[in-house]
C-alpha cells in the first residue's frame, strides 16, 4: 500500500516503512543502541531526502527508546542518576547540533555532509568494534591480562567535580559522563542517531559501567536527547515528516519488546561482532552510492 508523505513530498510502501521501524525497534532492544545508524541510511536509499530522513528519524527514535527502557527497568538495569548528567550534556548538544544543522542546510550542503558523516563515522566505528572484539576473543583463549579500562588512565581521575553513582559502583567526574552525552546529542540532531553504537561503548571504557546497565542508561537518556532534537526540527527547520514517523514509531515499539525479550539470551561479545558487521556493511552500502559513478550522468525531469 502506497502512502503518501506531506514533507518528503513523495510516496512510499507503508509496508516497507513498517517493517524497518521493526527491525531498527528490534536492533535498540537487543542493543542499546537506538537504531537510527540503520534507519537513516535505509530512508536515504529509499530516496527521500537526507534532511527528511534525520529530522524525521529522531522521532522514532523518542518512542523505540522509551519501549526498550521500559523492558530494562523492570530489571532495575537503568542507572538513572548516570542518565541524568550525560543527559545534561546531551541537551547541549542537540542544541548547538540543530544550529549547525540549519547553517548546512542554508549553504545546500546538509545532504553532502550527512553523506560522509555517515560514510566516516560509521566505517571507523564498524572497525573499531570489531578489533576490539576479535582482541578480547584472543585475550580470552591466551594467559594474558586484559589491559586495564580506559576510566583507570589518570587523565580521567584528575579531572573535578567527582561523583559517587552508588547503583554502578563508581566514582568519576561529572565532566565524563556529561561529555560522552553531549557527542550524543550532536549525532542525534545532525545524523538522526541515538548515538548508542558510540555511547555504549563509551560508557563501557570510559566510564567503567556494568555491562548490564549501559543499554537501559543509553536508552534513558537517548529519549529525552532525541525528543529534543526532533522538536528543534520541527520548529527551525521542517524536515519532520508525521506521516512517516508514525509508521516508524509503530513498527519500532513492536520491535524493540522483541529485542529486550532476546538480548537476556545474546552474549555481549557476540553481540558487538554482530553489530560491528552491521555497522560496517551499511558504511560501504554508503560510500558506494557517494563514490561509484552513475549509469545516468544527467538525468531531465519533464
């Protein structure tokens, strides 16, 4: 079934829609990673407009996210006091991300750079996932000791403004946990992501948290980042499509109880590699279209 998108300007298979809101829904479930690295790049290649996409993304992202914490804090696996200082980052930074938005898309190179930014983030993440698991695969099966967490070098203990977060049993400078915050809320305004495949991971070596209580943090305050962003899009720059982001939230919610049901069953190293092959996969998909020559040079709309 065709629908017909006001803000795009075109019309979609309301099917197809559906079912990547489900699987993105489904990927912040398993996760913690919100899933707009997917949704993003997949809007792109149906053909509608990169400005569309992001700005219409980080409202699917609002409601996959709160699904997914739902699931995690019945299990008490959400740190809220955490969530709430890189939340405070995380609005700075949608902010100052919405004006740089807007400034690119006044010069007509937001579809360019969100391009590359994909193409670069997504690639140098990928990899670096994959190192890192393949790394601590070989550590597991040798004598060796794992080489102490990045939350141990002393650049981070000498920072100030220390505090104790009694749920994950540690003791660091707020200045941490409220930066990693604020490169979330750059993603989520320029690129239309949660951020999650970077904060998880942060939040993991940097921080020194729990395995077990990063996605539920990550989702926490991805919500409130995320419905930040999608309302400074709406306001300044009118790149939110309701139509689709309703179709994306639907098949999101459904999707991201199905993936907190399976993530009590996926085993986290596994589960980066999964997730760092996918990372990688969309990257190339990305640079392709940028870089591969066109079979139709010029193309005359009549």
């Amino acid at each position: 079934m065709q629908i017909y998108l006001p803000i795009a300007e075109m019309s979609v298979s309301a099917e197809t829609i559906l079912s990547l809101g489900a699987v993105v829904g489904f990927l912040s479930g398993v996760f913690g990673v919100g899933g707009g690295f997917l949704t993003t790049p997949f809007l792109i290649f149906m053909g509608l407009p990169p400005a569309i996409a992001v700005g219409t993304q980080a409202s699917q992202l609002v409601a996959s996210s709160v699904s997914g914490v739902l699931g995690y804090l019945k299990r008490g696996h959400v740190d809220i006091r955490i969530g709430g200082v890189m939340l405070s980052g995380g609005l700075l930074g949608t902010l100052i991300g919405i004006y740089i938005f807007k400034m690119l898309q006044h010069f007509g190179q937001i579809d360019l750079v969100i391009s590359i930014l994909y193409v670069v983030l997504l690639g140098a993440i990928g990899l670096l996932m994959l190192v890192e698991s393949f790394l601590t695969i070989m550590r597991r099966n040798s004598s060796e000791e794992p080489a102490p967490g990045v939350h141990q070098l002393k650049i981070f203990k000498a920072l100030p403004y220390k505090i104790r977060f009694p749920q994950s049993k540690i003791y660091v400078s707020a200045l941490v946990p409220a930066g990693i915050g604020f490169i979330g809320g750059l993603l989520v305004s320029i690129m239309g992501i949660g951020g999650g495949f970077l904060l998880v991971p942060a939040m993991i070596y940097i921080l020194g948290m729990p395995t077990l209580l990063v996605a539920g943090t990550s989702l926490f305050q991805m919500i409130f980042t995320t419905a930040f962003a999608t309302i400074m899009h709406a306001v300044a720059n009118q790149t939110v499509d309701i139509v689709l982001a309703l179709m994306l939230i639907v098949g999101g919610v459904v999707g991201a109880q199905f993936g907190v049901r399976l993530s009590r069953r996926v085993k986290g190293l596994y589960a980066r590699v999964i997730l760092a092959l996918i990372v990688l996969v969309v990257s190339l998909q990305l640079a392709g279209d940028l870089l591969i020559k066109p079979q139709d040079l010029y193309s005359i709309d009549g």
